[in-house]
C-alpha cells in the first residue's frame, strides 16, 4: 500500500511538474513579445522627423508696403517667404541609399522657390544630402547615408502667398513623422508624452524579466526532474 501511494505520489508530481514546465514554455514567448514590444515603443529602428517653419519678409497689411520692395538677383518679389526645414534621424539605425530604392527624399512648395538659400548637416563632419532646387521644391540625393543623430537643415527663399511644405520619400520599414515647431504648450505636451512612455516601460520591464526568469527556472527544473 505504502509502494502504491509513494508511486502515485510520484506520477502526481511529474504531472504538475510537466503542466508547470508546459507553462513556463507557453509563457516565456509572451514575456519576450511584451518586452520586445516594449522596446519598440520606446526606441524605433529607423525613424524620421522633419518640419518646416515659414517666415514672412514683408507685412502686407502695413501702411508702408507700397514703399517696400525685396529683390533677388534682379528679380522683384511680391511675396517672399523664409522657409526653414529640418529633417532629423531620431531612430537608431542609419538611413543607407539602398533603403531609400535609389529615389531622392522631394520637398515641395505650393509657391514658386526663388534659391535655396542654405544646406548644412549638424554634426558637420557627417555629409548632407545634397539637394537640387526645382521650381516646386527641392530634391535631396539619397546617394549617402542617413546617419542617426543627424540632422539636416534646409533654407528655401520662396515668392507667393501662404507657402505650404511638404515631404514625399520612398523609405523601406521607417516611420516619417511630421513634427512642425511646436508652441511652449505643445512642447509640454510632447515632454509628458516621453516621460510617460519611459514610465510605460520601467513598470513593463521588471514584472517581464522576472516572469522569463521563472519561466527558464522552471523548465530547468522539469528537465532535471526529466534527466535524473
């Protein structure tokens, strides 16, 4: 009798310790996903933010506008604008040219560009994409690469009322983002935003590594219980 019940005392332990190991299995690619997820939320591979910040060189309503003339090589305008863009490799992966399939990043304008005025890479010492002016935009060469932490600052001298900027690019697996200068408000906002993010994933990642933790102790036991 004492034999019959030590052995189902046994297979009672081998069955728990089976459905626990089935368990750990199960749940350590969920631990991974969660992290992995976590991750990415935090720190995409390959990301791109631009904007444009359009500036007025004349007040159209002031009393002295008929006075008031801008030229450019000769050439009289009528309503001339500053436009300042900005493109910035917030990811954590370098732009190369094969991502981009050999088709230039297009910036374009709702008003004719007069010059581009300024192109300049910060850091310096990283190349900029060099960019060919149209009458409708501009042109950035995606011979060289993209570096992360790079940024790219255009200056357009454009004529015509209200300017709208846009940006077309052909990238493979990266997130193009628009983030025009933001207000004292906005900036807040975008401030509360990361650090809620990095809070999302302090509080993810604790109870994450110790579920795979004990999920690896677990089936280590089981297939020492299994082995021996």
């Amino acid at each position: 009798m004492v034999t019959v019940a030590a052995a189902a005392e046994e297979s009672n332990d081998v069955v728990w310790t089976a459905l626990a190991a089935l368990a750990a299995v199960l749940a350590l690619p969920v631990m991974i996903g969660l992290g992995w997820l976590a991750y990415r939320a935090v720190w995409p591979r390959r990301k791109v933010q631009w904007s444009a910040r359009v500036s007025t060189l004349m007040s159209h309503g002031a009393t002295h506008t008929n006075r008031l003339a801008v030229t450019f090589t000769g050439r009289t305008l009528t309503r001339p604008h500053i436009v300042e863009i900005e493109l910035s490799n917030v990811g954590n992966k370098d732009l190369e040219p094969s991502h981009f399939s050999g088709l230039p990043v297009e910036i374009t304008s709702s008003v004719p560009v007069v010059a581009l005025l300024q192109e300049k890479s910060k850091p310096s010492v990283q190349r900029v994409l060099q960019a060919t002016e149209r009458p409708s935009g501009l042109e950035l060469a995606t011979t060289t690469p993209f570096h992360k932490g790079q940024t790219l600052n255009y200056v357009l001298l454009v004529d015509g009322p209200g300017p709208e900027i846009d940006l077309r690019a052909s990238v493979s697996n990266t997130k193009i983002e628009r983030r025009d200068p933001a207000t004292q408000g906005s900036e807040a906002a975008l401030s509360r935003r990361g650090s809620a993010r990095v809070a999302i994933v302090l509080a993810i990642f604790p109870p994450v590594l110790t579920g795979m933790l004990f999920s690896l102790t677990e089936l280590l036991g089981y297939l020492t219980k299994l082995l021996g």
